[in-house]
C-alpha cells in the first residue's frame, strides 16, 4: 500500500461522497434492462475510517463490475447500494433498517465495523436476509444461531494466535500486549493471553489505551520497562499511531506485531518512517502476489475501473468477498430467492478462487484459514 496524495486524497472523498448520495451501480440501473440483484452496503466511506471503507467499496466494485460486463448473473447484473455510515453506529443502524425494510435489496454485502455489525445483527436475526462477509474479525459478528451470516475472513483471535506462534518459532519469550479499551481491544488481548499461555511464554505488561489514543505514552513507558522481547499491539485508527510512536521513542528497535486492521494508507501515512519494520497478519495474500490468479484477476478487474486508488490488502478482501457472493448466486441457478442463496452458500465447501481456499462449514466458523504474516517496507509497502 502507497502513500496517497493530498490531490488523490482529495479525489477519493469526492467520489465517496457521490457513492453516499445515490449508491454505486456496477452496471444499469433499474428500467434500463433487467431487474438488477441490489446489495445493500453500510460503510464508512468519508471519516477516519474513510480509506478503509473506499478500498474495500471500490474492490467489490471492480469483481461486480467485471461480472457485470459478462452478463451479470443469469442476465441480472448485481448493484452494490453502498451508503456512508461514517463510522457512525446509529446512523448504520437507520441505513440498515432502510435496507431492511427495502423489498428491492436482496441482502446485506461487507457492511463494515464491529459496533456496527453487532447492532445489525438483531436487526435481521430470525430473518432470511443475508449478512454476506461483514467486515470485522471479532467473535461476536460470528453467531452459531445465526444461518443467515456468512463469514470469510478469519478472526482476531485466530491472527493474535498466528502472531503469537511466529514470536514463539523465532524465540522471543518474553511478550508485551497494548490493547484498545473497546470490545475489539479486550478481544484481541484476552486471546493474546490464552496464546501467550499455550506457547509456554512469559506475559509481561498488559497496557490499555483510550479510543481518542490517551494513555498511549504512559503504556509505552510501562511496557518498555518490562523490557519485553515484541509487543502484541491490539489497537486501531488513531491509537495506533499514538502508541506506534510512543513506543518507538522509548525503545527504537523493539519489535512490534500487530493484526489486519493496522494497514491502512491514513495510518502508514501518519507514521511514515515509524513504520518501518512493523509486523502485520493478513488475512488475504499480497496484492502485488501476481503469481496468484486471484490476484490477477484482482488486478485486471481493478484495472477496469479507471481508479486511481491504489490496490491494497483491504480491496483485495473486498474483490475476494465480492467473488464468493457471485460464486454463491450463480449456484442458486433459476429463480432467485433468499432461502435458495443461503441453502446454495453453505454448499460452498473447498472453492478454491485462485490460490485463495474458502469452506463454508456452519454459522459462527469463518470460511477462510488464510492468514500470514507481512513487514512494512520502506515508503509503507507490505513485502513477505
């Protein structure tokens, strides 16, 4: 991932606004051919989550665009109806309850945000519409009553676990935990605890850190005084970067390690050089992995386009979404119909996309294991 420009910066919240205003169609609107198969999105789209929410957006984009210019499914092209939540979780809930309540949408598509995921979900609970891929690895978006919420992505316990046998391969015992005091945070280092005690390694400091990043330098003098070997970073958006450079002025060469959610341009822009060396799990392959033909296609769909975003890790995971959507709605064959989708999904076993494996084993099981571990590079690109 590239530092964006202000201009391209610029560029991007102008089109998310537009996106916000009247939703993204990948193809024709309504009465210019057939009835479109409408997939409603709440995202972030303008907001410190902005660019998270747009490259996830325009990945999806991109693999519905490209089916679209095919034929759509069954001759029904697919409309992506994202609106801007802003991160925002009231103002999800009214967009989703509009979707909810919408005859013409079909289902709910990476809406994104785990406060935001965990108030839509009553929302939709003892319903047939379908929570396809919500963005967020948090346990409590995966509900084992729930048949009609589809993940793929892995869990952050499961990346905190992945991280923590790395440190435990490479020799590093003694391992420091900063974590957000939200539910995302607790998740992440209670989990980190349970690895930690499983690898046989020694827990050190357990620091937390406020939303708005306060707390940041007193965690950072605690943790480099326990003089740990890593420190397991559970922290996202603006704390990130507080306690990043904190940490960094305490003890420079410490090693950090940290979860998907840390990459996105905003933050390796903020931290520039800061961070350089930073470990971070992934939960989609590089998207410079040209070798995959996923990414490929990836790429060639994100071509299409004519953005001027740059591709990432996040919209790689929205175009790999988007693909298990349209592999999902081909298998319902004839008329489509809700309770025929979900039957249809959780007949996805073994689909492999590319070099990119996805099963759909029951509710509350994400249907990807993929997970592997990045640097940050100079200029913030992620290398293996």
């Amino acid at each position: 991932m590239t530092q964006a420009s202000s201009t391209t910066r610029r560029q991007w919240l102008a089109q998310a606004m537009a996106i916000s205003a009247a939703g993204w169609s990948g193809l024709a609107r309504a009465g210019d051919g057939p009835e479109p198969i409408r997939l409603g999105q709440s995202i972030a789209l303008t907001g410190p989550l902005g660019d998270l929410g747009l490259a996830i957006h325009q990945g999806a984009h991109a693999c519905f665009q490209a089916v679209n210019a095919k034929g759509g499914i069954n001759g029904r092209p697919i409309e992506l109806v994202a609106k801007d939540d802003s991160y925002d979780v009231k103002k999800s809930v009214e967009i989703v309850k509009g979707f909810v309540a919408d005859p013409a949408i079909f289902g709910l598509f990476s809406c994104m945000g785990t406060p935001m995921i965990e108030a839509l979900l009553p929302l939709i609970k003892n319903s047939d519409m379908p929570c396809f891929t919500p963005m967020t690895g948090a346990t409590s978006a995966r509900p084992s009553d729930m048949r009609n919420v589809f993940n793929v992505r892995p869990t952050y316990p499961e990346e905190a676990a992945r991280l923590i046998q790395h440190l435990a391969t490479i020799g590093h015992e003694r391992v420091a935990i900063a974590y957000q005091n939200n539910s995302f945070g607790k998740e992440v280092a209670a989990s980190t605890e349970a690895a930690i005690k499983d690898y046989k390694l020694v827990p050190v400091t357990t620091a937390a850190i406020e939303n708005n990043g306060s707390g940041s330098k007193e965690a950072a003098a605690r943790i480099a005084a326990s003089e740990p070997d890593a420190v397991l970073i559970g922290l996202a958006s603006k704390p990130t970067i507080e306690f990043v450079k904190a940490i960094r002025a305490q003890r420079r060469g410490l090693p950090l390690y940290t979860l998907s959610v840390f990459g996105s341009a905003s933050i390796l822009k903020a931290l520039g050089d800061e961070a350089y060396g930073i470990a971070v799990s992934q939960v989609v392959p590089l998207p410079s992995q040209s070798v995959l033909p996923v990414v490929r296609d990836f790429h060639n769909a994100w071509k299409a386009t004519g953005t001027t975003m740059e591709p990432s890790h996040l919209a790689l995971e929205g175009y790999i979404n988007a693909r298990v959507m349209v592999e999902a709605l081909k298998r319902v064959g004839g008329l489509l119909r809700r309770a025929s989708f979900l039957e249809a999904t959780w007949g996805l076993k073994r689909l492999d996309l590319g070099g990119y494996e996805i099963s759909f084993e029951k509710p509350g099981r994400s249907a990807s294991k993929f997970i592997e571990l990045t640097l940050i590079g100079r200029s913030g690109k992620f290398i293996r």
